[in-house]
C-alpha cells in the first residue's frame, strides 16, 4: 500500500495537512500542527488554553526541483502559572521548526552541512543550482563555534600551520587515538599553548615536531607527559644532513668522474645558474645575512629587519653558498645538455649525418626540436665543441638513494650510490651513519640511539655530526619516537586538510569562522 503525501513529506512529525496549490515558482503545502499542547519555555507550565493561531511560512527542502514552502498554522497558548512572567507562548513542531527561523530544521542541516564543506560563496553558488535560497552570509551564520573539550585527550597531537606563511602562525591540536581535530589556537607561541594545556588537563601522551616552543609548554603545563618526537621530522633533518654533505664534496665526486670510475655515472649536470629573480635574492639575502650575523645581531633580530622566518635566516647562517645557490636554480638540465655526450660518441663513432642524429636522441627522450640541434652540430663539424663535462648525481639523488631502502632501488642506481660513496670517504661514511638511523626508526630500536649518536658524533662527516648533537639536546623525545608506535602522521594530515580550508575562505574571515570550520568539518 502506497505512502501518503503526508506521510512522504512530513514522516513522524505531529501535523495535520490541509490543502496543496502549485503554481510556476514554488509548492504551497498547507498544513497545522496537532500535537500535544506544549509547555511553556519559561517556567515549563503545560498550555491549557489557547490564545490564537496563526500562519507560518517555512522554506523547506526542494521537492521535484521545485521550491517548496510549508504553510504551517502553529497555536499560542495562555501560560497560567501567575509567578511566570511569560504570557503567552508559541508552539513548536518537533523535528520541524524552532523559534524565530524561517526555515524547517531539515534545510537548515542541509545549509549548514552546504556551510561546513565549501563556505560563503561557493556555498551560495552550490545553493543556487539546487534550487536553495541561501545567500553566503547566512550560511556562513550557521556555522556555530563549537565548545572545547574540557579535558585533553590521552595521545595529543600538536602542530603549527601558516596563517600567513612567514608571518603569522597558528596551532592545530589532535587527537591521535580517534584521528579527530580538538581544538585550533590562534598562536603558536609557547604560552598559548601552555594555557591551552592547564585549562585542559589529562594528556598522557603529546606527539610533536622538533620545535622548542611546544617542548617548552610541555615541560610548564604538563610535566608529567610523555614527549614523542615525530619520525618524518626526524628522516627529514637527516636528510637535510646528508645532502648538505653531499655538496661539501661535490668536487670529489667530478674528480672520481673525471678519473673515469668502474662505470660511467650517466646523470645529467647542472649548468651555471642563469641570473633569474631566485638566484638574486638567494644572493643579496646570504651577504645581509653574513653581514648582520658577523655585526653580532642575533637571529630574532635579523629576521625582523629583513622580514624573513627565523628557520630561514638560520638556513642562510649555517648553509654555504653554493648549496643555496644549487637549491635555488632550475634544477633541470637545457634540452639538449643531458644528450651531448652522446652526440660526441656517436660524432666519434661516424655519425654525421644531422637528421640521425636528431632521430637517435629522440629515441632516447629528447622533447626540443631540430633547430635545437643545428647549432650544436655544426660545432661538432668544426671540431670546436667543448668536451663533455664530467657527470655525476645530484647531492639531492644521492639522498634519495641513501635513505630509501637498498633493496628498493634498481641495479643502475645502487651501482650509481657505489660509485659515489667509492668517490668519497665521508659520503661513504654519512652513508653508513644514514643507514643505520633509517633502520633504528623504521624498526623502532630507540634502545641503541645512545650508541648511534656517539659514533655521529665521532665522525668527521660535520653536518651528520651536528644533527647528532642536535638529537642528544632533545634525547628523550627522540628515544620515545623511534620506541613507540604514535608519531605526527595523523596530524600532519589534518594540517593538510587546514590548508585547503584556509586557502578557500580565510581571506575573507577571521579566526573565529576559520576554527569553525575546521571543527565542524571533523
């Protein structure tokens, strides 16, 4: 037996229907309410007798893609109780309306949800193709602050994201068990979250990076909590590490490939850096820096004057110049560079002809055209082409194949790391080193960290023995990572998701909205 209309549109609610009209615009529904009298909001006297009724107008969701209006007769009742200062009250249809909204409960969850996944102008946008009146400032009105929790989670996760990056900061709070945002901060200093933390006791557990603030919260307002440093951080420094190892020796590595090692390293080399905007201000950013650092300003001091993050002002006192100078160029080769050596041994061999030529190294993924080549050819016929630079891998390649697993990589590339780390005593050495620590963190072996920084420390590699240093400032932290299975990850997720967040709306909003959304949104 079929549904009523009634029963389609109005399942469970107390209400009675009373008439229909179509017209080219909308659907008029008229209907009453027929429930139980209600009591009174005040004093919560049950009505007894009524005062009137009255005609309500309720945008309710579309039906059919028409618009639909309820028409909605409600009943106010007389409150009899004499010490409530309440007259008169209005019913409300439960599941249907509430006071002073002009739309049914059911919309309003539609806008709001409409509110949490896009915002303002998107929203209204999406609202007008369904057929929704709804403009941006309402629904942005429904998105409400949601209330804090009164206690922190056992296992907290605590990260910073950018507001405004380089300049303004704020504090995302997770909670790593459930994988759910717990609250947002407006800052990221330590004595917001210190605040946070005494206002919201019970954290067992608190997952960081490596930034001293939060450590420094921790240690105020909850001591008794343990800290887990982050093992994706901690890859990352020594990574850093490594490559910045990688280019203190990258003369070894040409004179190993200039000596003609066991097997050619056929890599591409980066050309001279062209005089782009990036290598300009690399460079007038490292002399103010130097300057200021020899001047003996500290860091604070010279990141305000320059309008640069502390991090980068540490980077340019600590980084030679040429390993900025390489990160800051096109790491990619010219179109033809990565092929002339292989044009001068084909040139040798007895290739002439032009058009083989271009053929052949199209074979092998040249993406330029002839005229590219012409120039270049006609080099080789004069006999005035220079020599094909020595080549070797990257400092940012050979990381990569440090730190990923050896059985991970081709044969090509573990022949490749060989010859680097054969071109090198030190690489070879922070290779080991690198290897060692990987293995400690995917194995969870916090147990022999004590052993492994003491030979980082031994080295003569400087950059894997200052990251050494730096883990023994932060032991405990460190040796709970890589013993325990919580981390950041889950955290660094919801970071992720802020971004997005803020990248569509916060512009145009605050604070206020923006922690709103992303706690909704959870």
């Amino acid at each position: 037996m079929g549904a009523s209309i009634e029963e389609v549109l109005f399942p469970g609610i107390d209400v009675r229907m009373e008439g229909v009209s179509v017209t080219a615009a909308m659907l008029v529904v008229d209907v009453a309410a027929c429930g139980r009298p209600p009591s009174c909001p005040n004093c919560r006297w049950r009505g007894r007798r009524m005062y009137s009724a009255y005609r309500r107008n309720l945008s309710e969701r579309p039906l059919g893609g028409q618009k639909l209006v309820v028409r909605l007769r409600v009943r106010r009742f007389f409150c009899d109780r004499k010490s409530c200062a309440r007259r008169t009250f209005v019913e409300q249809v439960d599941r249907l309306t509430e006071r002073y909204r002009r739309s049914s409960l059911g919309l309003k969850e539609w806008l709001t949800t409409v509110a949490v996944e896009l915002g303002g102008r998107p929203g209204e946008r999406l609202c007008r193709k369904l057929n929704l009146s709804a403009c941006r400032t309402r629904l942005l009105g429904l998105l409400e602050e949601p209330p804090g929790p009164e206690r922190a989670p056992r296992v907290l996760g605590v990260d910073e994201f950018a507001f405004r990056r380089g300049r303004r900061y704020g504090t995302i709070l997770v909670d790593v068990e459930a994988g759910q945002v717990v609250d947002v901060l407006p800052g990221r200093t330590s004595e917001t979250f210190a605040t946070w933390l005494a206002a919201h006791p019970g954290a067992e557990i608190i997952c960081r990076d490596r930034a001293s603030s939060y450590t420094k919260a921790i240690r105020a307002a909850a001591p008794g909590a343990l800290e887990v440093a982050d093992r994706w951080h901690l890859l990352q420094n020594l990574s850093d590490a490594i490559e910045k190892t990688c280019h203190q020796h990258r003369p070894c590595l040409k004179k190993h490939t200039e000596r003609g090692g066991d097997r050619p390293i056929e890599m591409p080399l980066v050309g001279v850096l062209p005089p782009t905007r990036i290598v300009q201000r690399v460079l007038q950013h490292h002399a103010e820096v130097t300057r200021m650092v020899t001047a003996g300003h500290p860091l604070s001091d010279i990141a305000r004057r320059l309008g640069l993050d502390c991090k980068t002002v540490r980077r340019y006192r600590d980084t030679s110049l040429d390993h900025l100078l390489d990160s800051a160029g096109d790491r990619r080769p010219e179109k033809l560079d990565a092929f002339k050596p292989f044009l001068q041994q084909q040139y040798a061999a007895g290739v002439t002809n032009g058009r083989t030529l271009f053929q052949q190294i199209r074979e092998r993924g040249f993406r330029g055209g002839y005229s590219t080549l012409t120039p270049y050819h006609r080099t080789l016929k004069a006999g005035t082409a220079p020599a094909a630079p020595a080549e070797f891998p990257s400092p940012r390649r050979i990381t990569a194949w440090t730190m990923r697993p050896r059985e991970c990589l081709s044969t090509q590339e573990v022949e490749h790391l060989d010859q680097a780390r054969l071109a090198c005593p030190d690489i070879a050495r922070a290779c080991d080193l690198a290897r060692v620590f990987t293995d400690l963190v995917r194995n969870r072996r916090g147990q022999l960290l004590p052993a492994w920084i003491r030979q980082a420390e031994q080295s003569d590699v400087l950059p894997v023995a200052k990251f050494a240093t730096f883990l023994r400032q932060d032991f405990d932290a460190v040796t709970a990572g890589l013993t325990y299975e919580w981390s950041s990850g889950k955290v660094e997720g919801h970071v992720n998701r802020v971004k997005t967040i803020k990248r569509a709306m916060y512009g145009r909003a605050g604070f206020r909205l923006l922690r709103s959304r992303i706690l909704a949104h959870t």
